[in-house]
C-alpha cells in the first residue's frame, strides 16, 4: 500500500485562506513601515523636489543689485543682480577655466500669460557682457532653462569668467538687441 505524501500547513490551506493571509502580512509590513520607517526631513527628495543647495561664495569681491529689466520675445528678463567672486560652489567648472574671477549675473524670467506655446532662448550665443571699454565676453556658464512655458518664472544665472576685477556699475548687459546699463 501506499501512502499520500504529507502535505504541509501551507499547502492544506484553501485558497482564499492563503489569500488573506498573505493579504494580512502585506497590511502588517506597510503599517511596520509607516510607523518606524524613515519620515520626511531635509534630506529625502523621494516626495518632491530637492531642497535648494545652498551656495558658497569663495573670495566675494564685490556686488551690486541692478533689478533692471528688458523684453526679449514677450519675455521679461529681470537682472536681479551681478556679483564677482573668485568662486561658487555650484560652478565647479570655474577651477578648470585657469580664470581668477568668476562674473555672475542673477536673471529672473517672467514669460507672459498669452504666450501660445513653448519659446526658446539661447543664452550662450543671445547674451553679452559689455566692459566699460566695449569688449564683449559670452557666458562661460548658462544656468537657467533655455525653454520657457507660458506664464513660467524662472531663476537662473550666466557666469562670465574674467581675469581682473571689474567695476560692476560700468558694465552692460545684453541680450538680442535689448539692453540693461548696471549703474546709474
């Protein structure tokens, strides 16, 4: 005679039995988790976006708030200030340019409401830093989105490697035939 192989406690269940206990063991590890699982704080970027970085200014040598506008394509383009410094943290391409100084301009972009779709701006080959003397320097750096939605603000900066310090009222910033003087 033979004899049917033992079955194990599992396998003698029913169906809908390990269903719900399978079911019960999910409930009880989401509940574990939510209760001593990590929470929200400063570092976790898994329920949004990032926190900003916090910049570190090297050598500041100087600084002046322009909040001087212009209009490019319907788009207003706000210089909120312009700053040199020997270095920023957030540009770790300035310690290989062989450059002492850094030029940066803060813009704010405000696209308007009516605008039908999306635009582009080229800061790289559009934007120019003029000298006191008439030089013209392109950004080394552009870091803000070159696409602009409708009724989108955005804050960026270009950054303009130097290598002597400037008078920052006597420079000029232009972008596509638009202008905006520094100082006074």
């Amino acid at each position: 005679m033979s004899q049917a192989p033992k079955r194990g406690w599992l396998a003698s269940m029913s169906p809908l039995t390990r269903t719900i206990l399978g079911l019960a063991i999910i409930a009880i590890v989401v509940v574990l988790g939510v209760i001593y699982g990590p929470h929200y704080d400063d570092t976790n970027t898994t329920t949004g976006d990032a926190p900003p970085a916090t910049v570190t200014v090297t050598g500041q040598v100087s600084m002046l708030a322009v909040n001087r506008s212009m209009v490019y394509q319907r788009v207003t383009i706000t210089v909120t200030s312009v700053e040199q410094a020997r270095s920023f943290s957030d540009d770790s391409k300035s310690q290989y340019a062989h450059t002492p100084y850094v030029l940066r301009v803060n813009l704010h972009i405000q696209a308007p409401r009516g605008q039908s779709g999306a635009l582009g701006i080229d800061y790289p080959n559009l934007a120019r830093l003029v000298l006191g003397n008439g030089t013209q320097m392109r950004p080394s750096l552009a870091q803000i989105s070159p696409a602009i939605l409708p009724a989108q603000d955005e804050t960026g900066f270009l950054d303009f490697w130097t290598g002597s310090l400037m008078n920052l009222s006597s420079l000029t910033f232009t972008l596509g035939g638009g202008t905006i003087a520094f100082g006074t």
